[in-house]
C-alpha cells in the first residue's frame, strides 16, 4: 500500500503511511520548494518501494 500511495499521491504519503515521518516530510517540502520536480524523488522512492523487501521504522518486513 506503502508503494501504492508513493506512485499516486507523490509528495511523501507513503512514506507516512509506513511510518517513515522524517522521509515524509523530506520528500514534502522538497516537493513544494521545487514546485512539484521534487516529485521524481517520491515516484523513484515508489518503485523502490513496491520492487524491493520495504520495512517499517523498527526494522520489521512490511507486508505485500
């Protein structure tokens, strides 16, 4: 879900979603300040996410 909402909504939810805030609020205000090219950053972070084995901030494996 994570990937999901990083692909869809690309401005740091999923990284909320999964408990990553500190990443979040990076990929938001990187987003606003570059009026929206720092979207590339969420999107990458995205397919990253849904291609890879993400964890939550304790370390633990997300689930599919």
């Amino acid at each position: 879900m994570a990937g999901l909402l990083q692909l869809f909504l690309p401005f740091g939810i999923g990284r909320f979603y999964s408990g990553h805030t500190g990443l979040a609020v990076a990929q938001l205000l990187v987003t606003f300040l570059t009026f929206g090219i720092g979207a590339i950053w969420s999107f990458v972070d995205g397919i990253v996410v849904l291609a890879g084995s993400p964890r939550d901030p304790a370390g633990r494996p997300l689930r599919p």
